[in-house]
C-alpha cells in the first residue's frame, strides 16, 4: 500500500537558494583572497595561493551547480558523499585561504 505522494513544499527551492548564497560567499571569499595577494605583491606565494583559490573556488563552484540543477525534481537525489565531501574540502580551503592572506 503507498501512502500519498510527497509535497516537498519549498523545501527544494530553499535548499537551491542556500547553495546559490553559499556560492555568492565563496566567490567574495576568493575574491578577497586574490585583491589581498595582489595588493602585498605579486610573488611566487601569492600567484600559488591565488591559483589554489580559485582551483578551491571552481571546485566548489562544480558541485554547487551540479547540485542547484539537481534541486529541479520533486523529489532530488540526495547529494553523493563524493559531492559533499568535495564541497567540505573546498570550503576549508577556502577558509584556510583567507585566513593566510590576513597573517
């Protein structure tokens, strides 16, 4: 016997909106990341730590986008532990970035 179907409500568009301004923060973040590189110099550090950043910023940007476009059903598939632990590692990254620019 099957139930009723599921009424996700909003749930899928709440979720696509936090995945767009998790996205949003992460770009400001390795924007930030790439002015404060280039302000103190452009050294072998700081075209190292700009690449990582963006490399960080486009994998995130990855996942994030693939999992916005996923969001279009229903009911979504929830997102692959490959996935979110992409997503965890370019975040940390992201955040170990900026905080290495500010010391």
């Amino acid at each position: 016997m099957t139930g009723p179907a599921r009424d996700p409500g909003l749930q899928p568009e709440r979720t696509r909106l936090a995945w767009r301004r998790t996205t949003l923060a992460c770009t400001v973040v390795a924007l930030l990341g790439v002015r404060q590189a280039l302000v103190g110099g452009v050294t072998g550090a700081a075209a190292l730590a700009v690449a990582a950043s963006l490399l960080a910023w486009l994998g995130f940007l990855a996942v994030a986008h693939r999992r916005v476009t996923g969001m279009g059903t229903a009911r979504p598939a929830p997102l692959p532990r490959r996935l979110a632990l992409a997503a965890v590692v370019c975040t940390v990254a992201l955040a170990v970035f900026a905080a290495a620019t500010l010391f």
